[in-house]
C-alpha cells in the first residue's frame, strides 16, 4: 500500500481510528469519529484509503472517517447502482471529499471549503 506513506494519519495513535466499540451509535464512536474528521479531511491519500477499506471489506475503524456503517452502506449504494464519488473520475475536493461529497472548483477547493479558508 504506497499511499500510506503519505497518510496524513502516520504519526498518530492508531487507536484513535479504532473506537472501543464497533456501535456507530455510541458516544464514543462519534467521539473518535469527530478527532479523526480534520485528520482525515486533509489527508492526500483520503480518497485511497476509503477506496482500500471498501474494496477490502474493512468491518472495523475509521478509515476516512467513514466508520463500519458508513461503508456498508456506500457499498449498498454501489450495489445499487447509485454514483460512487470513490470511483467518479471528476476531481472531487480534496479536503471534504469524503464527508461532504462535493465536485472541486477548477481542479481546487470546493466552493465550502474556499470560504472557509478564505475565512482564516
Ligand atoms: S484518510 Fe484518514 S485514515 Fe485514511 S490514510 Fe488519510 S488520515 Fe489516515
């Protein structure tokens, strides 16, 4: 796996991407959940990683940010024909991709994440 060698996650603990429990409900997997989503959002290799845990079956941690449930259900929606943001070839923004699916402005930014840096 080269991509992890640019992981944004590769000098944090990696417990903090395994919660305790595998309820996605609980107070604590929404805790690590909400430590790891910086993380994650600007990671290089985000898109690679969610592409790996769903492509291997990954039933445990966060990868991407994306717990268990959430890449069921991603799957499901592969299943189902429904457009996979993994997958689609447009550039997708590399800070919230994976969280909040939207299309880069001109290769860059999406237009949320453009505000909010020009916010800064
Ligand atoms: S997306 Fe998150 S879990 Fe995946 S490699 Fe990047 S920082 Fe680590």
């Amino acid at each position: 796996m080269g991509w992890q060698t640019a992981a944004a996650c590769r000098d944090t603990d990696p417990e903090l991407f395994f919660p305790l429990t595998d309820d996605d409900t609980s107070l604590i997997a929404a805790r690590h959940k909400m430590a790891v989503a910086p993380i994650c959002g600007r990671c290089p290799v985000a898109t690679d990683c969610l592409r790996w845990a769903l492509d291997t079956g990954q039933e445990h941690g966060l990868w991407a940010a994306t717990t268990p449930t959430d890449r069921r259900a991603i799957r499901r929606a592969r299943s189902a024909g429904v457009p996979d943001p993994v997958a689609d070839t447009d550039p997708m923004c590399p800070a919230c991709s994976l969280l909040f699916p939207m299309p880069a402005v001109d290769g860059d930014l999406c237009a949320r994440c453009t505000e909010r840096r020009e916010a800064a």
